[in-house]
C-alpha cells in the first residue's frame, strides 16, 4: 500500500506542540488517509449511515409530533382548567358527564367562567346524494368565546344564523371545495357553509365543523345535557393548581379536573404508552440506531482487518492502543458527520412533504436536529468501541 500513513511526515510535531495533541493530529490524518484510501467502501459506509440516520429523523419526528397532534386543537382553545368525564381518553374519545358539574364549578371561588363543548361524529354529503363521508361536529356558544382565533371570532355572527356552519379549511380535499354558501348535508339536514377556520384537525378526523349550540343540537339531535368539555376560566390572580385542587374536593368522582400542563402530560402518555404509537416510533426509532451502529462497526471492523500489518507498525514504533482506538473513534465520527448533513437535508425535506399530505405538526427544529446529531455522534463512538476489539490482533510478533 504505496505511502498510506507517511510516517516521516507524521513523526515531525512542532516542539511546543504537547505530545497528545500531537497524538490526536496524526490520529485524525490516519483516520482520513484510512477512508479516503477506499473510496469505494466508504461510499456504501456513507449510504448505510446516511439511511440510518435518516430514519432516526422519520422515527423521531413522529414519535414527538404524534401527542403534539392530539394537543393541536386544544391549543387555540381558551381555558385555565379543563373538565372532562372520569372516562375520557383522549380528545377524540372525551365521553360525557352531567352539565350540573359546570354549574357547581363555577362557584368555586377563583372561577370566572365555564363554558361547555359537545363533540359529535356526523356524515357529510353533497344534497344530491353521493359518498357519505365521516366529519367531526364541535357545538359551542360563540358568546363564551371557547376559540382563540381571529376568523371564529370575526365569523361569530354567521355562527349563530340557523343552519350554518364554519368549515376548518385543514379539512381534507375529498370533501369538495369548502367555499363560502355551498349546501351540504351533515346527518340528512341540509347546511350551508357560511366561512371558514383555521385551527387543524389532528385526531379528530379528516375533516372538522364548527356550529353554534343550537345548530349542533339540530344536526345531532342532542339535548343541552351531557356536555363533552368544560372550558374553566380562572381569575387573573388564581393559582391554576389550587382551584383545581378545590374543584377535584367539591365535585363528584364522575368528572377530572386537567390544569394544562396535566392535560399535555396526559395526551402525551396516553399516545405514547396506550396506542400502538409509542411502541412503532419508538421500536422504529430503536431499530434506526441499531442498523447504524451495525453498519458502522462492519465498516470499522472491516478497515481493521484489511489494515492489520500498518496498525501493527504503528504499534511496533510507540503507538498505544489508546492511540490506535483514537484513530477508529475518529474516523466513525467522519463518517457520521459526513451522511448527517444530507440526511438533515432529506429531513427536512420529508418532514414538510408529511406535514402536507397528514396535518401532523413534525418540526424541524434547532432542538430536535441538536438531539439527533448527539444521539448519531453516540452511535458512532459506540461502534468504534465495539470494533476496536480487532486491534488486539495487530501484534507485530505475530504478523512480522
């Protein structure tokens, strides 16, 4: 191998230069010379690890966005406290409980105003008939101003004419062109959309509509009593966790009581250890982390034993295996770095093409690109350590 290390070249440091800087130095020019010597073998090191890492972006963007989805539309919802049924599940799956539990939470000192949500599943089709399609109904008083959001709140009056109806304009494109005065059927009755919102549908299905109370009720045929949700509002000087302390000891066991925080710690629990969610994106993600250590430590292991007799000289001239496991280390962490750029760059790519075609909120953040990157330089030492087992066979009173 013509010149692979040069040694002479490598063996003259500047004599203000410490000896494990120095060290460092000609490990990381090994390490190089070492890749570059291959390019061939390198290149499909580089795809394995590029496609690992990749997948580590996939698998992490769902397994964060998934909860952040079931929270998307209780963001823009206006409230301090949430009540819900002792049942409840997630947003989509919220059950029931008696509107007389609003009423006693009201007077609850630090309360200032409950307002009440229904939720229904309902069809949508075209009035001259053709495919039913699935829609998500959510009945409000617009008065109580349950939405912190421009164009509900700027459409307030529409709301409350009889039989019409605000459409989320995330609703999917099946259901036909979402424009101001087309008639539909929601469960048979015969609505006209009077405008539109932008808030996003996460769970609740592909397609959402908004109505006031008494348009929800004629479409669903439901009374005032159950109700789904319970918006609380508190005092600008309540302490949220006290009056949810006091509301928890005054109302019955039928009903819960979420501050924020609680409610996000739930949805997040409740998507990532009671749905399949958590078990596919984290296994996935699992799965991501072990091809890229395996394809790593083959390539290491590989340039090992193919360079056996140079590793021998250099131990044979002074160099420790600290020194030699420095050269492996290093070049696992060129490789990474090298497929972690275009692979974020894929990333990003994939993520706005999915958050297109599915409304899932994947973000491509500083954060989340600072955590895959350490996670993938952890990979990398952890697959140099493993392969630097191989060294032990570079004796040279064995191979010279």
């Amino acid at each position: 191998m013509p010149e692979l290390f040069e040694f002479e070249k490598l063996e003259a440091p500047a004599a203000r230069r410490s000896v494990t800087v120095r060290r460092l130095r000609v490990s990381a020019h090994l390490a190089w010379r070492i890749l570059t010597h291959e390019k061939g073998r390198t290149a499909l090191a580089l795809v394995g690890v590029f496609i690992a890492i990749l997948l580590v972006f996939i698998e992490l963007g769902f397994f964060v966005a998934v909860p952040q989805g079931g929270m998307l539309v209780y963001g823009h919802m206006r409230f301090d406290l949430l009540l819900v049924s002792s049942d409840y599940q997630f947003q989509a799956q919220p059950w029931q409980f008696p509107l007389a539990r609003l009423t006693d939470a009201k007077s609850v000192a630090g309360v200032t105003r409950v307002t009440p949500i229904y939720f229904a599943g309902g069809t949508w089709q075209d009035p001259g008939g053709g495919v039913k399609l699935d829609v998500f109904l959510i009945g409000c008083d617009p008065n109580g101003q349950p939405f912190r959001d421009g164009d509900i709140e700027r459409q307030q009056n529409m709301l409350a004419e009889t039989d019409t109806v605000l459409v989320d304009d995330q609703t999917r494109s099946i259901f036909g062109p979402l424009t101001t005065g087309r008639k539909i059927d929601l469960d048979g009755r015969q609505m006209t959309i009077g405008g539109r919102y932008r808030l996003g549908t996460g769970f609740l299905g592909i397609g959402v509509v908004l109505m006031d109370e008494a348009n929800f009720f004629r479409v669903t045929h439901r009374r005032q009593d159950p109700v789904n949700l319970g918006l609380i509002t508190l005092a600008p000087d309540a302490d949220p966790a006290k009056v949810a302390t006091a509301l928890r000891q005054k109302l019955p066991g039928d009903v819960q009581v979420f501050t924020r925080q609680e409610l996000t710690r739930h949805e997040d629990s409740y998507w990532t250890t009671r749905t399949s969610v958590g078990l596919i994106f984290g296994s996935g993600l699992l799965v991501s982390l072990i091809v890229g250590i395996m394809v790593l430590y083959q390539t290491l292991a590989t340039q090992i034993s193919r360079h056996l007799p140079e590793f021998a000289t250099l131990k044979a001239i002074g160099y420790g295996d600290a020194s030699l496991a420095a050269v492996v280390v290093i070049e696992s962490a060129i490789v990474v770095v090298a497929a972690f750029v275009p692979a974020a760059i894929a990333a990003f790519v994939i993520y706005g093409v999915i958050r297109a075609q599915t409304l899932l909120p994947l973000a491509f953040s500083p954060a989340n690109v600072a955590g895959v990157l350490a996670t993938v330089l952890i990979m990398s030492v952890g697959s140099a350590l493993l392969s630097v087992g191989n060294l032990r066979r570079a004796d040279p009173a064995e191979i010279f």
